[in-house]
C-alpha cells in the first residue's frame, strides 16, 4: 500500500512517530509536513527526538488565519496527492492539518483513514470540532479511540468504517513512561526559565505542571482568570512549572498579562521532558487533549482547564483524579487539597511512580491490520 501521511502540529508528530515505524515495516509512507507548527521546539526537535522520518514534503503553511493557513495546505496537499495516487490518506487528530488532508483527498476521490475518530465535545466553539467532525464524515477508516467515540459516530449515522483501535499515545506513553519513572529522570531534566534562562532544579512532588493553548484559553478574560487561577496554586514550595505554547505567550504578551513570581515559564518542552515533568508533579493542570490523556495514564492528578473534555473514559475510570475545573479557581483549590495536599505531595508521588505499569494499547497493529484488510 502507497500511504500518505498527514501531520503539521506538534501532537501529530507524536502520534505519527508511534504509528510510522508499524507502518513502514510493510508499507510505503509518503510523509507530507503541512508546517502548520514551525517553531523548532514545536516541530523540528520532535523529528529528532522521535527519530520520525524527515517529510517529503513541507509545504510551510502555519502562521495566519483559520482560512490562510487552511488554503494554504489545499493549494499545497492537491498537486502532492494527485501526483502520488496513494491508497490511503491518513489524518490524525483534529486540527487545521487534519481537515486539510481530509478535504482535498475526498475531493480528489482519494480515501481517507481518520486517527482519533468520534472524539467530540459538542462544542461547535471550538476549531477543533468543526475539524473533526468534517473529517470524520470524510472517512472511509475511522479508527475510534475510545467507545464512546464508536457510539458518537453512531449517533451520526456513521458505522461502516469505524474500528476501536484504543489511543495511539498510549502506545508510546507506555515505552517512555517507563524509561522515565526514575526520580533520577527529573533530576536530569535541565530546565531554564524562559526569560532569564536561570536553572530550575525540582524535586518529585514539588511542582506543578502546566499547559495551555487552547483558542479559547486565549482570549483576554480567559487569560486573566486561568492565570489568576495559576497565581492561587503556586507557592514558593509548590511552584507551577509552565511549559509555554508560543500562540499563549503571544496572547499573554498582547494583553499585558503578567505572571505571579511563582509560576515559572519554561519553553515548551520535548517529548519526553514531557512525560517527565507529568510523570514527577505534585499533579498537572492542563487544557491539552493529549497531556489530560497522559496524566490519566501516569496516574498523576489532573485539572483540565476547560469547561468540557473529549475524553470521557479517562476522567470516569480515574477514580477522582481527573476534575474537570475549567476556570474555576476556588475548584481548583479544592480538588488539589483532595488529591494532592502539599504536605503529602512528595510520598504520593513516590508511591506513584512505585505503581506505575501502563500497557500499550497496541493502536498501531490495529490500524495498519484494518488498513490491510480493506485497501
Ligand atoms: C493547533 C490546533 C490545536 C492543537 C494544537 C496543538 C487548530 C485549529 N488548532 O493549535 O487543535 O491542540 O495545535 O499544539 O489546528 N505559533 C508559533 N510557532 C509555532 C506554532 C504556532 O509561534 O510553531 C503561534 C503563532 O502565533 C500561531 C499561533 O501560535 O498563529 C497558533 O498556532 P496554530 O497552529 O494556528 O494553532 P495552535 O494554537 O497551535
Ligand atoms: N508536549 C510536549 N511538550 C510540551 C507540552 C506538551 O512534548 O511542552 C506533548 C505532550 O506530552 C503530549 C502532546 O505534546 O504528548 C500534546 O500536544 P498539545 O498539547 O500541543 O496538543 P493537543 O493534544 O491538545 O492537541
């Protein structure tokens, strides 16, 4: 089979670089970088560090508007795939490279094999589920994470092509997690602040991670409330480590909005300094599909910083440590107080780590095996 492969963000490269290698060990993997993510500590460290193969095509389309940046992949995605003629286009996620793929492939009558199908927030708000949901009714593979993804493209009338493959991060999650569940990993995490690039040194349980870069998260009275938010949980004993999105710095910078002493801006961060700092933290506050997912599977608590959350199973079987908070900092506080009181926070996270066992999912096998069966 002659495979296209979509990607351009950050998540799409890890989610490739878990599904690529099951890929090419018997396939032909055409890999087209839409360049939506462009920044090297957004996309070109994770080539490295993931050791994914370099695009054969880049059509450096990020920056701009929905529309710029999304006409700029049309244009370039066309000419690539009516050239290639492959069998299948595959997507993944929900992002402006994702509805890209999925538009000009079905266009050219191309199919389209969908990674993260069914995943919905009912939140038409949202860029992504416009994205997703476009994407999905595309497909002719719809490769569901989770079944209540299998029951949301039932209730839109989709069943042919869907299969539960389980989630692809997890695959990966499962062989970095454990290579990373050594205190000894954390103390080999150099961090620098990214103003000063003066070194933070952290102890297992003595910091807080966080992400944000959510559109909505974006916008001024957001920034104000998740950032005063940050502000209450952070102490110069539990300070809150946050891995900045270059789209929410700029934000920030555009509204004047300053941090609190104890919130601690780092660059974003690599793959497995990722995992890394979820996997040590006293617990995660996050409005990032994939960290909420990885935080579930490392067993660290986790405060989503939205109103709504795709990933239903993992906030139901995470027994309470998953809450979803929003922006509510007053929530925010209780649940830490719950999950993660401060003068416990050092043993819990030992304990945790102790307890760490996550399986793969096996998500690559399964896609390539239903791709084999039907192509
Ligand atoms: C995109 C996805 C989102 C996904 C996220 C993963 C859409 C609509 N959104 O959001 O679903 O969760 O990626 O991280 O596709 N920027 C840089 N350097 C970069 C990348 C972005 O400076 O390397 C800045 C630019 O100012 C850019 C802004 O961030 O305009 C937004 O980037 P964009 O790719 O449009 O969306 P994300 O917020 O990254
Ligand atoms: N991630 C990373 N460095 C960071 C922050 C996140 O490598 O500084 C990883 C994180 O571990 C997860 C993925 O990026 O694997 C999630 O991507 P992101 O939050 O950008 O997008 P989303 O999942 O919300 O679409």
């Amino acid at each position: 089979m002659r495979i296209v492969s979509v990607v351009g963000t950050r998540p799409q490269l890890i989610k490739a670089a878990a599904l690529s290698p099951a890929l090419r060990a018997r396939h032909e993997e055409i890999l087209v970088d839409t360049g939506q993510h462009y920044d090297d500590a957004m996309a070109g460290s994770f080539f490295r560090e993931l050791g994914l193969a370099q695009p054969d095509h880049a059509l450096g389309a990020g920056g701009g508007s929905h529309a710029e940046q999304t006409a700029a992949m049309l244009r370039g995605l066309e000419p690539i795939l009516t050239d290639r003629q492959p069998d299948v286009v595959l997507v993944y996620g929900d992002t402006n490279s994702t509805l890209a793929g999925a538009l000009v492939a079905s266009k050219l009558g191309l199919p389209v094999a969908h990674v993260e199908a069914g995943l919905r927030s009912f939140d038409r708000r949202m860029p992504e589920e416009i994205n997703r949901v476009v994407a999905d009714h595309l497909s002719r593979w719809l490769f569901a994470p989770t079944p209540t993804a299998v029951d949301n493209l039932r209730a839109e009338g989709i069943q042919d092509g869907v299969v539960l493959v389980g989630d692809l991060m997890q695959d990966l999650a499962a062989r970095v997690g454990r290579e990373v569940v050594d205190a000894g990993a954390l103390r080999d995490v150099r961090l620098r602040l990214a103003e000063s690039s003066e070194g933070i040194d952290l102890e297992p349980g003595a910091y807080l991670f966080a992400t944000v870069h959510r559109a909505e998260n974006r916008e001024p009275d957001a920034l104000r409330a998740w950032t005063a938010l940050l502000r209450r949980v952070a102490s110069p004993e539990r300070p809150v480590i946050l891995a900045i999105h270059p789209g929410t710095r700029l934000a920030l910078e555009r509204a004047g909005i300053r941090l609190a002493p104890d919130v601690r801006l780092v660059e974003p961060q690599g793959y497995r300094t990722s995992l890394t700092l979820q996997m040590h933290a006293s617990a995660v506050l996050t409005d990032s599909g994939g960290v909420q997912r990885e935080a579930a599977w490392l067993g660290v608590p986790c405060l989503i910083l939205r109103d709504t959350t795709e990933w239903v199973e993992a906030v139901a079987d995470s027994g309470g440590r998953m809450v979803v908070v929003g922006l509510d900092a007053d929530k925010a506080i209780d649940a830490l107080a719950r999950l993660s009181p401060r003068d416990r926070a050092s043993e819990l996270a030992r304990e945790r780590t102790r307890a760490f066992d996550l399986a793969p999912a096996g998500a690559a096998d399964a896609i390539v095996a239903a791709l084999e069966r039907e192509a």
